[in-house]
C-alpha cells in the first residue's frame, strides 16, 4: 500500500514541477500572475516528492527543510495572487509579507535551536490558516463578480486548507502524546493535492488564459455611486411598476429611449451590479408573471402558451425552456402542483 501511495504523490509531483515550468516561462502581461501560480505549482511539488521520498525511506535533510519552510510564502503567495489580482503588489507589500517569514526560516535552517523546532511549527500553522481564512473569505465575497476566476483558484485554496487544517490538528494531538495515524499515511495524505494540481492541468489544456483574473468590462466608465443608485431604480421601476417586460419587442435599445438612459449604462448595471445579461432580467420579471398567472383564477381560460404571450415571450419552445430550467418543472406540472396545494404567486 506504502508502494502504490509514493508512486502516486510521484506523478503529482512530476506534474506539479511541470505545470510551475509551463507557467514560468508564459511570457503575458500578467506575469506576476503566472509567476505565483509557478510558484504554487512549485511549492506543491516539492511538497509531494519529499513524501515520495519519505514514504520510500530515502531522507534528504535539504529537501525537508526547503519543503518545510516553502510552507510560509504559501499563504502570501495567495493572497497577493487574490488581494492584487489585477497589479502588482507594490514592494513594500511585498517585503511586509515576506522578509519576516524569510528572516525564520533562515535562522531555522542556520541554527537548529530545540526552542525554535518546538514552536515554530504552533507559529507556521497558525500563520497559513490566519492567510487561508482571509483569502477564503475574499473569495467567496466577491465570487460573483469573477466566476471564472474564483471558480479554480477557491478549489485550489480550500483544498489545501484542508490538508493544512487535517495536518494542525495531528500535530496538536501529537504534542500531547496522541498519535492518530502512522507517520507514513499522515504524510501520504499530500496526495490530495492531486485534485487542484490536476484541474489547473486541466483548464489550462481546455481553457487557456482562465488562471487570469477576467478584465473588467466597465473599468474606466465614469458612473458615480449616486448616478448608479438612480438608474437602478429607475430600471427597477420601469419593469416592477409599468411592467414594460410585458412588450415582446421590447430591446436594450428601447428601454434606454422610454428611460432617457444610455443602453450602455443599462447593461453595465445589469450585468455588473445584478450579474445578468440584458436577456436574463427580462426573461426573470416575464417568468415571475407566468408563475403567477398560471394560478391566476381570472386567466385559467387561456392556454399555458396565451399566458406566456401576455407575458413577453414570443416563443414557445424558448419559454418552455427557460421555465423548466428556472424552476425545475414544466409549466403544466407546475400549474397542477400549484393548484393541488391551493397556492398563490403575491
């Protein structure tokens, strides 16, 4: 079993070395970007041959030190590579996190103190998961504002937080004398790391250019919080008040002329501030007074497709679409669900 598992942490590592080769060399504008993944990639390499290494019982005192104390730059690495994803982290930002973490690790590997092996350890993994939860949690914030690019880097982050996390808690019962596991499937557990290694690999075959942080389309429009606040009320009424999703024909271009807006600055504030394009939030309002009028006792009298007419759609197929994907059933099924249940669309 210890066999099967070193020959697989080797073909991660193969393929992490790899990857932090392939992304070394891109030449972008986005270097500092791919210079951290490279970094990642590397760090995650080493960490998985050293088990190899370890689980083989062959042990390089240098590759275990470089593996071990790589494991500081890896919560920097992230966050300049979430926080700053769009520049380059200015050098004193950079120096802040991480010329102390060097300045360890230096004396660590000059001195060997006892005192020094003790704690830094407490001191290590508290400094990775303080940097993974704050990562984290910027990711999941602002999620939705780059799927795309949240989407791989969170799996990545949480995955190694979990590792991170599964190794804390070992060594904090080891301190107390409670050993868990065996030394050998503790460290083989590295192999986790496959996942993210392998769905980076993935992507970048599949979707070249998805590692970089998505340009933002409306970066430099010059919209005001105030201007903002004001269209999106008036969107809002114009559709919830004077329902003008009702009109088939209705287009970007139309409600910017009936609101005085530039369409521009509709689908800006569509897309970035409800994260839907033009189509979606009409399609949303006209399915909500589907829903509604299925149930409707006043309009039992037309077809299911009269409703979805009175509604703005002017397509059978592409309204039967969309409301099974939206709500999970056919618009008949749901009008008999409904009925069956006595309820009402406020």
């Amino acid at each position: 079993m210890i066999k099967i598992l070193a020959i697989i942490n080797l073909i991660i590592a193969v393929q992490a070395l790899f990857l932090s080769f392939h992304f070394g060399m891109k030449s972008t504008k986005k270097i500092f970007t791919y210079r951290l993944v490279a970094f990642i990639c590397a760090g995650f390499g080493l960490i998985v041959l050293n088990t190899y290494l370890n689980l083989n019982n062959i042990h390089n005192v240098l590759l275990q030190d470089f593996a071990n104390h790589i494991l500081w730059f890896f919560g920097p690495a992230f966050y300049f590579f979430i926080v700053f994803r769009k520049v380059t982290p200015p050098r004193n930002i950079l120096a802040a996190h991480t010329l102390p973490f060097m300045s360890i690790a230096i004396l660590d590997i000059l001195f060997k103190q006892q005192w020094l092996t003790t704690v830094l350890p407490f001191v290590a993994f508290s400094q990775m998961l303080i940097y993974l939860i704050v990562v984290i949690r910027h990711c999941v914030i602002h999620y939705y504002r780059a799927v795309r690019f949240y989407k791989w880097i969170l799996f990545t982050i949480t995955t190694f937080a979990l590792i991170v996390l599964f190794n804390c808690t070992v060594f904090l019962l080891n301190s107390f004398g409670l050993t868990v596991r065996s030394n050998e499937v503790v460290q083989s557990l590295t192999g986790i790391l496959a996942f993210p290694i392998f769905y980076i690999a993935y992507n970048e075959m599949n979707a070249p250019g998805v590692l970089e942080p998505e340009k933002r389309k409306y970066g430099t429009t010059p919209l005001t919080k105030e201007k903002t606040l004001s269209y999106l009320r008036k969107i809002a009424f114009a559709m919830e008040h004077d329902k003008l999703f009702l009109q088939p024909d209705l287009s970007l271009t139309k409600l910017a002329e009936h609101l005085n807006i530039p369409s521009k600055y509709i689908s800006q504030l569509v897309n970035k501030e409800l994260n839907l394009t033009f189509t979606q939030y009409l399609s949303k309002f006209r399915l909500e007074e589907v829903k509604r009028n299925l149930i409707n006792p006043e309009k039992q009298h037309l077809t299911i497709y009269g409703i979805a007419q009175e509604a703005g759609f002017n397509s059978s197929s592409r309204f039967n679409h969309l409301f099974k994907n939206r709500v999970g059933l056919t618009p008949k099924q749901f009008r008999t669900l409904k009925m069956s249940q006595g309820s009402t669309i406020s």
